[in-house]
C-alpha cells in the first residue's frame, strides 16, 4: 500500500496512515516536537495539509510519482539531505536544504537519506525510504527537536523509515536487486569530510553497499532539472508571494533619500521578514554611485551622495521559492535629463523582453538575450553612442538578459538556455548598461549603472510578472516622493 497524502483530524491530533504500518497514529497536538515548522506547530505558518508553505503532503507525493515516471523498473534513486556548514569551528550557518531532496521529500532536516525504489511501472509502483535521524531528547535540548523516525513515515509519508545510523546495514538490500542506481553523491572537495552516503557508494570501497552496485551511478540531476523546471501552480503561486512581498519592500524604499548602502540592506531586510517572507533570496546588491557598475557588488558599505543613482537587486524567500528584482532610482527622487534617457532607454528593452516571455513566441533565453542586445543597441544608436553598436554592446551590457528561478535563484543550472520556453518555466529578464568613463560614449552618461529586473512566469500566450509591485516606470518613481 503506498503512502497517502496526511490526514488531519479535529482536536488537535494527527492522524496518518504510514505505509509501514497497519494502524492509525494518534499524537496529541500540544506534545508534537518537529524539526521544522508544521501545521500542527506552526498554523500562522501552514495551511491543514502543507507539509512547507503553498505545498502539500499530496503534492510531494506525487513528485515521487512523476520521477518514477522517468526512471527505468529496477532502478533506485538515492538522495542526501545537506550537511550543515560551518563559517569558524563555533559558528554554524543555517542549514540550507539540498534541493532536490527537499523537492521530493518536504523534509529540512540535515543527516537524512531518502531512497525511492521503482518496483513495477504501475504509478505507484515504489518504495520511498527515508533514513532520519532519531530523535534525543538530551541532543534535543541542545540543538532543537527532531522530527524522528515515527515523523519520518507518518508526517512525511515515507513507505519504511528508519534511524539514518542504520543506512550502511540496510542499504544493502535495497541495492541487491537494483538493475540501475541514480544519485549525486560527489566525491568531497579537499579538506572537506565525506558524507556518509559517499563512504558507502564510493567505488572500490568494498564496504556491503558498494558491493552490489551496478557498473556505474548515474546522474540523477537531469531527471531532476527536467522536473523541477515546469513549475506547478502551487510553486508559481509561492514565487508570486515572494515577489509580491520584496516588490513592495524595494518601492518602500524609493519613498526616501538614504545615507549609507548599509541601511537600505537592513532596511530591505527587515520590511520582507516582517512582510512575511522567511528573509531575502541571496546576498542583495545594494549600491549608490559608482558601485551600480559593479554587477555583483554586495559589500553594501558605502556613503551616497545626494546626486546619485541607487541600484538594489534582491529578493524575498516564501516556502523555498524565490523571487529575483532590480530597480534602480536617483536618491533626490528625480531623474535627471541623462538618467531619464537612460533609463527610459533600458526600461524599452527591458519592457519588450517580458512582452516575449510566453510560449506562443516560441523563444529561449538564448534568443531574448539576443532581442535585448540588438534592442539596446538600437536605443542607445539613439541617444547618441556610436552606430555599429555590435563593436561595444557585451562591454556595456556584460550579463545575459536572464535565468532560470525557482526554488533557488539560478535555478536548474544545468538546462540549456537554448530549449524553448514553455508553459511553467519561470525566468527572469535583467537587461542592464553599464557606462565607464570611455571617450567613445557621450559624457554624460559616464559612470551610470543600471539594471532592470523581474521575474515572470511563462503561460501559453502571455506572462505573468511575478514581481510587479515593484514599480519602474519614471513617472511611477517619482510621484513615491510627491
């Protein structure tokens, strides 16, 4: 029998029939411990059924599902949580969950294995172990709850579940009769440790589970990308409130002058925490005057002058989706003659880039990159650069016009920016320009960075911005003062 999305009944207790078990788990609500938010914990945070923000039990359950459906019968899948990091031998950084573990599985714990065994090509046809981490309560008291072996197969629907400390003695016998194995268990960089699921797969180990490994272990990534790529309504849903949350908080901060990059960090930080996001995406860039030309600049440190641009790429983090945002205004709150053109120049690009971003066009991001060059090209023709703009555009607009985004803000690196665009990609468009102080530009434009960025989801014949509360149009900008 395979496992079933969570039940949940009134009262305040769980009820959950686990693959494993013949009978119903009855847990009284106020003593549940777990080791990351629930419903049952945390309903300020989870609607009756998610196992994280925006996506259920069922959901996951049927991500196990399609990729079975990608995978030849006889074959087993093997995943590692993350491990966590440490930034000196005291301090640790928040754990960050591997993503396609977290995508198949909703669990966020470190030190978990997740194993699916595709037994027949029925859709139901296989088993999902998760190896956990037992629960302590004296570890427990120290570092936080777990949520254990019993979480493991009744919360989080695994078919058979056991205490991770038991991976090496029965892997095995998973393994015995797999025709093919597909993981991305990487040998550790120098001076890093291995993990446990490396010591028992490398080759040559002779440990029991190495031994009856087929000839070779394939990458599971690809199937992984493939499946991650076409976003759910649920996961668009999730991005759209990310983007819903940081759009605001960056329009917020257009509403003032600023003193210091550092801030408008800090600033940006706590209105998308409080907004309700679980913090922003990535590092932000946030940089006045000359730094806007530095495309990654994240030291955030500088004074800004009151003639100055002000460039801020960010984004907020809403149940492990993410959204992707630049915008760029003068601290006095008005444009200047040379800002403006500029800036009206880039938004035209940038505007006709998003317009493409459906599947009835039936480009890729290779081809937008490709519209956004020769668009800019022809704006700043306009505005008084050299002709022949295709000697000196990748000096002036040095990036590409956008990425994949999604669980993570370069999402599925390794799909091919050449594949068309379909129907729940998501990506963003970001074209910028980049002036130095050069003799062949006109001179009023030297030392002016900008970009503009959002993400959108793809549909059939038109986008969805997923990031339009940020505003970018000159006028919009300037009545924030007014």
């Amino acid at each position: 029998m395979k496992a079933q999305a969570r039940a949940f009944r009134t009262g305040g207790s769980i009820s959950t029939k686990g693959a494993a078990s013949t009978t119903n788990h009855l847990v009284d609500a106020s003593e549940l411990q777990f080791g990351q938010p629930l419903h049952e914990t945390h309903p300020h945070l989870l609607e009756s059924g998610e196992l994280t923000p925006g996506i259920t039990a069922q959901e996951y359950h049927d991500r196990r599902v399609k990729l079975c459906e990608h995978l030849p019968k006889g074959s087993v899948a093997i995943l590692e949580a993350s491990t966590v990091k440490w930034a000196t031998s005291s301090v640790f950084y928040p754990h960050v969950q591997d993503l396609n573990f977290l995508y198949l599985t909703g669990f966020q714990e470190d030190n978990a294995v997740a194993v699916i065994e595709k037994v027949s090509d029925d859709p139901e046809g296989f088993n999902f172990y998760l190896f956990v981490q037992a629960k302590n309560p004296a570890q427990e008291q120290w570092a936080g709850a777990r949520s254990g072996v019993v979480a493991a197969r009744d919360v989080f629907n695994a078919d058979i579940a056991h205490d991770v400390a038991e991976l090496s003695s029965r892997l095995p016998g998973i393994l015995k009769t797999a025709t093919s194995v597909y993981s991305d268990v990487k040998k550790p960089k120098a001076g890093h440790e291995s993990t446990r699921l490396y010591d028992l797969l490398r080759e040559g180990a002779g440990t029991e589970a190495s031994l009856h490994l087929p000839s070779k272990v394939l990458p599971l990534s690809p199937v992984m990308d493939d499946l991650r790529m076409v976003k759910s309504p649920a996961e668009i849903a999730n991005m759209r409130k990310a983007g819903k949350i940081a759009g605001r908080a960056i329009t917020n901060l257009m509403r003032r002058e600023w003193l210091f990059e550092q801030d408008i960090a800090a600033a940006l930080e706590y209105d998308v925490k409080s907004s309700g996001c679980t913090g922003l995406s990535f590092i932000p860039v946030v940089a006045g005057g000359r730094n806007t030309s530095c495309v990654h600049y994240v030291h955030n440190n500088a004074a800004i002058t009151p003639e100055s641009l002000i460039l801020v790429d960010a984004g907020g983090e809403y149940g492990r989706y993410v959204s992707d945002i630049t915008r760029v205004w003068p601290q006095h709150g008005k444009f200047t003659t040379a800002q403006r053109d500029l800036y009206e120049a880039l938004l035209t690009v940038q505007r006709r880039c998003v317009s493409l971003s459906r599947e009835n066009a039936e480009l890729s991001l290779n081809d937008l990159h490709r519209e956004a060059r020769t668009g800019l090209m022809a704006e700043l023709e306009r505005l008084g650069f050299p002709s022949n703009g295709y000697r000196y555009i990748d000096k002036l607009f040095n990036h590409h016009v956008g990425h994949y985004v999604g669980m993570d803000v370069h999402d599925c690196m390794g799909v091919s920016r050449n594949i068309p665009l379909k129907r729940g990609h998501c990506i963003t468009i970001e074209p910028g320009v980049y002036v130095p102080n050069d003799s062949m530009f006109p001179k009023h434009f030297h030392g002016m960075g900008m970009r503009i960025e959002d993400s959108v989801a793809i549909d059939a014949e038109s986008v969805i911005n997923l990031t339009v509360e940020a505003v970018k149009e000159v006028a919009d900008i300037e009545n924030l003062r007014e």
